[in-house]
C-alpha cells in the first residue's frame, strides 16, 4: 500500500470516529449529569457488554504496545494517543499513534 494512502486512510478512519463521536454520542453525554450511568449504560444489554469489553480490552492493548515502544525509545508521546482512546475512542487514539509512530520510525530510518 502506498504510503500516502496508508496515512490518508488512517486519518480518515479517526476523524471519521470523532466525528461521529461528536455528533452521536457526545450531546445525549454532555447532558447526562449521572457520571455512573453514562458509563454503565455501555452495559445496558449482552451485545453492549460485548462491544464495550472489546472496546476496553483494545485500548489496553494499545496501552501496552505504546508503553513498550516508549521504553525502548522507538515513539514518544504515545500518552496522547491513549488519551484519546479514552475520548472521542480507541479508533481515533489507534489511529493517531499509528501516524505518530509512522512519522517518528520514518524520521529515524
């Protein structure tokens, strides 16, 4: 895949996230004042549960990739990418780190 490809699909895919993020989700969030159950309605049924177990157990694997390639010194400010996996979601914090990751590793080749 051409490279430029590869970094427009990338931004495409997590803009795209955000933006539907902040068209769906985000005003029914910003007026929900309970904070536990805007998390636990993420639970609401077995599907939910399945998606949000997904969900989570992806942005910790992210979590761990990103620390191991800070620790040996490859891509820094991974911490950014993990913050928005958090919000707007693991789709736009994934693709943001694989982006800073390709213009670091390309920077140091």
């Amino acid at each position: 895949m051409p490279t430029g490809l590869y970094r427009g699909l990338l931004v495409l895919i997590g803009l795209g996230f955000a933006l539907a993020f902040s068209i769906l989700i985000l005003p029914t969030a910003l007026q929900e004042t309970d904070v536990l159950r805007f998390v636990t309605d993420g639970w609401a049924n077995v599907y939910a549960s399945g998606y949000m177990l997904d969900t989570i157990s992806c942005w910790w694997v992210l979590a761990v990739w990103i620390v191991y390639e800070a620790s040996t010194g490859k891509v820094r400010h991974g911490w950014i990418a993990l913050l928005l996996g958090v919000v707007p979601g693991v789709a736009t914090g994934f693709a943001v780190y694989l982006l800073m990751r390709h213009k670091q590793l390309q920077g140091t080749a």
